[in-house]
C-alpha cells in the first residue's frame, strides 16, 4: 500500500483541516498516512476521532515552520520541523511520498537538499494543474527557481512533458513558451535563447504562447520562469474569486437576481468545481529524487485528500522514473 | 476644443469599427477628430453616415503597419502610415492626442522616436485600468518596455501616481511593487533593487503585492517590468473569457440553468460591464511628450469612443505638465 507522508501543521487551517483530508483519503483510497507534526497535539485530536487506525500512523515532529519564516534559515535552524521530518520519512523509505500545504519555499529547499535532484536536472519546478476550455493545462514553474537558465526552463519542458503524458494521460503533449508575444523574436534574451533550446528538443514545442492561450486549451505544458509563472498563478486565482465576488453582488442586488441565483445555484455548484483549485490537488514539486507535493497555503479538507490521491497516482505511475527515461531520451537527441 | 488624432486602420475591426467609434464620440463629447488613413476608402466610409463634418476631418495616410509586423522596422519603412501620420499630427500641434487600436509595439516606437520623452524619463510606460473590489488599479508597464532597470520602474511609479491622482481622482494613491511575496527580501535582484528606490521616494509606496492584490483594490498603482505586467494583462483578460464561457456552458446544460440564465440576464449584463475592458476606453502611453493612447487590438466601437473620451480627459487636465510636477517633486526629495 502506498504510504503518504503529511505535514500536519502546514497550511492556514492546520492541523485540522489537515487532519480531516488525511481521515477522508484513508477511508476513500488505498494509503497510508504519515501524519507528521507534535505527537501529543495530533495524538489529541485523533483520539476524538473515528478512523482506521491501522491507515495513520503519527509521526512526531516538533518544531512547525511559519508560513512567512525565510525557507532556507527555517530549513537550516528548524531540523526537527514537520516539513524537515516528512521529507527524511521520503528519504529513509518510510514514506513513498510527502505533501505540505505549508511554507512552500522551505519545502523545495528542503526536499532539494534532503533528497537531491534526479539525474541531469539543476533545479526542482513547481507544477501546477489549471482548467482550459477543453480539459487542462500544465504551467511549471511556478515559483521555485525565480532566477531560472534557458536549460532550466528546457528541463521543466521535458519534467512537464513526461508529467502530462503519465498523469494527465496524453500523449506527446505540446509544450509552449510563456511569451508577450508569439512571433519567435518576441521577449527578453532570455526567452529568445530558451525558444532556442526548446526548439532543439524532440518535445512537441508549439513555440510561445501569450497569457490568453493558458485557457485555450491550445498548448498542454506551459514552460515559465519562476517568478512569471508565480504572478501568473495568483492573478489566476485572485480574478476567479473577484468575478465570483462582483457576480455574486449583482446578483444580490435585486429580487429577480437573486431568483435567478437561486434557481441556478446548481449550475454555480459545478462551475465553482471546475475553477476550485482543491480539485486538482496539490502542485507536484518535479524534479527531486523523491515524491513531493505541495498545497496552497488555504488548502481545504477537499484539497489535502485530493492531493493524497495525486501522490498515489504519482507513486503508482512511477511518475520519476518515467521523468528520468524522457530526460535521457530528450537530451541524447538535443547533444 | 480638443482634437484628437484616431489612426482609422489600428485594429482587428478596422476602419469600420474605427470610425463607428469616432462618430458616436463627435455626437457625444465636445471633440473634433482627424481621422487618419487611405482617403479614399475613409471618405466613401464616411459618405454612407450622417455626422457633423466641422468635427471630422480625414488626414491622409497612404500605408497601414499591420499587427504581425516588427515594431522599429516598420516605423522606419512606412512613414506614411497611419501610426506615423497620426503622430506627426501631435508633434505638429495639429492634434492634441492620438489614438490607435493598432499595432502596440509601432506606438510606442513611433511616440518615442517623433514625440520624444518628458524630461528626466528615459522609458515610456504602458497603464492599464483593471477593475478591482472596491474601484480601479492601475498597473503600469504592460509591454511597452520588457527589459527596463530599477529606475524605470520608479519612473513608472511616479508617473503612474500621477496619473492615478489626476485622472482617476484620488489624493496620493498608494502605489506597489509585483513581487512573488509580500515580504522586503522576496523577489529576484532586480525586484529588491526596484524596491529600495521606490521605498526612499516621497510616493506613497505600500511595498510588494502580489497577483492577488491586483483585484484586491488594496492598492491603486502596481508597477511591474512590462514582461510581467504583459502577461498579467493577457492571463486576466484570458480568465474573464474563459469563466464567463464556463459559466454559460454550465447554464446552457438544463432548463432550470437555462431559466435562471434569462432571469439573471440584467445581473450579467451589469457584470460584464464591469469587467469589460471597453468601458475604460484605452490604455495611456505615460512618458512621452504628448498624449498617446492605446487601444486594444479588438476595439469595439464603445472602446474606440470612450479612448477619445479619456484622451479629452488627458488633455483638459494636462497630464503631462502632472507628470513633469510630480516628476520634479519626487525626484528632488529622493536625491
């Protein structure tokens, strides 16, 4: 059975919220959990809880990194912390995959650190699952390395790839360029130089893209720099909500609005489920020697079991493996 | 009364919606305009509408710069296009701003090149108005300078600040810095550096934002390298598309949507007028010596009129001569 470890004191709703996506994983699929953090905290709120105790398994840690500690000094100064704790579960086998919904930049430097890089590839990137207008689409990276290489960007073109064709299940996914522009001599030199790269590749490089065509559905791998990708992904989800907001205070604005609420609150149910971001589980953190998934610091119960199941997918799938293989193959043809 | 130059070939819809939009602004608002473009295709256009001749006035221009075309080689190549034309007309005082919904890159090129820059500026800015939770926001470069340094974005600020006060009518607005945290430390060099300058100016700096503050209305004036601030731009308008699109499929999927849809039809009709880029007519390029504005390639008729109306608006309050004040205030207290 797959085993899971989870940071129990990450996220803004930890440990309980944590909690009730790890009880809801155990019951639905088949993991084990590692639930990671204080041992007499955790010990106290499952004990007022039912669940298969065979399935959770508490493993102490007592130190939580904040959300807002500077990761590397946390990661260096805090070695008993749930995320340092969880990621050597990884590395000492006990686990076959770590999540956190906590501090997100101590988590890549704690499992770049602790578990290492996989062959070949200089720096892990975060990938994130967005809805298009046909399906999904892969944006990576999305804040792990802000000050990325063009052979940075190109090993997130081929991890992205190998990652939408084992998990998202297509085929040859296209990959493209997050550009201001589509014309190949658009962009800084650094977007130039990596079109170059890509290009090169064996990859199903459509060339740039511009922000309109991330929901399209026109390109599946969206390669960006960290810090591009990192902007992009939280106007994302910020304009989602003020729509959400400025729909929803028209609508209360008048009886025939809110009728009209009414009668379509199960229409608003599924388009709420297509944009919730809880949906697609967590943001597989590529690149490391290990399996490492991170949540939004808001993550909710839905989120945590979600990703979970995506961490068992990924472990079933043998997600790095099929990295490593893409990897040699991509970069025999490129040399 | 205010003249304003309209390129009537900028574009996906021009000249017709072009021109649509000139003769609902005569009719509405006190301007005159001098349509530039083939005279005479734009003459046989106009002979089929009824409109006050005294208020437009067609000025020939033989060549049109398409969308695709290279920015710098095309202003060098057709200097009888309407771009060219429509500037050299606020160079020569004939017109006392110029829009064009044409190809972005040839207005900023050919404004720079023929207008020259405001004193102490050394790059023009793109402002785009968003909506946001409690207003507007102004985000300031959206692509007009993808490579700038430090200084440019303090300039940027300033500039943004004033336009902010002045044509979007709030006292010292606060202005912020796109980062990938809140946190002074976060960001790559050239974000820390920006925000050490913009920190010892008089501005009313709130320090870094994130994506999520854009729509937030925490801040008036965000200011970002026009790499980021071009593909914010794109990813918002993007999104608006797709959730609308997403909403309106889960509508049309059943009777009780499809009832609550036509019920609901005021609301979101108000809706997408709040978040319909039309309404706020174009976006001004800040820091060149006149008033340029500039629209989106897929101008409606309403946006096309309502550019004119802010151009009016520019002019009347003399923008620039704000800039140059707030320029002059700003930079002696920072040296």
């Amino acid at each position: 059975m797959v085993r899971v470890a989870v940071d129990a004191m990450g996220g803004d709703h930890a440990p309980d919220v944590v909690i009730d996506g790890v009880l809801e994983a155990v019951a639905r699929f088949d993991v084990c959990v590692l639930l990671v953090g204080p041992e007499d905290v955790l010990k106290a709120r499952l004990a007022r809880r039912r669940y298969d105790a065979s399935r959770v398994e508490i493993v102490h840690a007592s130190e939580t990194i904040q959300m807002d500690e500077a990761p590397a000094a946390a990661i260096r100064r805090k070695k008993d912390s749930s995320i340092s704790v969880g990621i050597q579960c990884v590395k000492d086998r006990r686990a076959d995959a770590f999540f956190s919904a906590g501090n997100t930049g101590a988590v890549v430097c704690g499992a770049t650190l602790k578990l290492g890089l996989l062959e070949t590839i200089e720096r892990p990137g975060i990938a994130i699952v967005m809805p298009n207008r046909t399906g999904v689409s892969l944006i990576i990276d999305a804040g792990a390395n802000i000050n990325p290489k063009p052979v940075h960007l190109l090993q997130y073109a081929i991890m992205g790839s190998a990652y939408f064709e084992d998990i998202l299940g297509k085929k040859h996914p296209t990959v493209g360029l997050l550009n201001v522009g589509e014309e190949e001599a658009k962009g800084t030199d650094f977007v130039r130089q990596t079109h170059q790269l890509i290009e090169q590749s064996p990859l199903n490089f459509i060339g740039n893209v511009e922000g309109k065509h991330i929901f399209s559905g026109q390109c599946d791998v969206i390669v960006a720099d960290g810090f591009v990708g990192n902007v992009t992904l939280k106007v994302a989800e910020s304009i989602a909500e003020i729509l959400s907001y400025f729909l929803k205070d028209e609508m209360a604005s008048n009886w025939r609005g809110r009728l009209a609420y009414l009668l379509g609150r199960p229409c608003f149910r599924r388009f709420n489920k297509k944009i919730d971001y809880s949906e697609y589980g967590g943001a597989p953190l590529l690149g490391v020697d290990g399996i490492v998934i991170i949540g939004h610091g808001r993550s909710s119960a839905k989120a945590v079991m979600n990703a979970i199941h995506f961490a068992k997918k990924e472990v079933d799938r043998n997600i790095n493996q099929n990295i490593l293989e893409t990897v040699r193959k991509t970069l025999t043809r490129v040399s």
